[in-house]
C-alpha cells in the first residue's frame, strides 16, 4: 500500500481510529468500567487494550502527517 496517496491516508486513519476505539473499549472492560463481559476486571485486556490504543494513534499521526510527494 503506498502511504503517500490519498487512498493510503486516509486507509492508514481509518485502521488507526478503529484501532483507537477498540483499545478504549478493551481498556475499560479491562479496568471494570464497562461491565457485562468475560474481559471485565480482567488486567491482561486492559494491557492489551491500552497497547492496541497506542498503536491507533500512531497510525492515525502517521496517516495525518504524510502528503503526497512529487518529483522534482
């Protein structure tokens, strides 16, 4: 996939918000805040969660920062 297009952004910002939303939901089931699941209280998702949170945000940076580079 090449990063640099248009389609490669916004599939890099895409990937990180979704990212982004299930590390939140990982982590709070994690910490007991969002009950009604076999993650609940459990500290591993909460781990993992915040690790998967991470990782959407730095796609979201890096999909935010690259342009599209011509040759010159």
């Amino acid at each position: 996939m090449d990063v640099t297009s248009r389609s490669g952004r916004i599939a890099l910002i895409t990937v990180g918000v979704i990212a982004l939303i299930l590390g939140g939901v990982w982590a709070g089931q994690g910490l007991n805040l969002i009950p009604g699941s076999f993650m609940t209280g459990n500290r591993m998702w909460l781990s993992i969660g915040l690790i998967l949170a991470i990782v959407g945000i730095i796609l979201i940076v890096l999909g935010l920062r690259r342009r599209g580079r011509t040759s010159q």
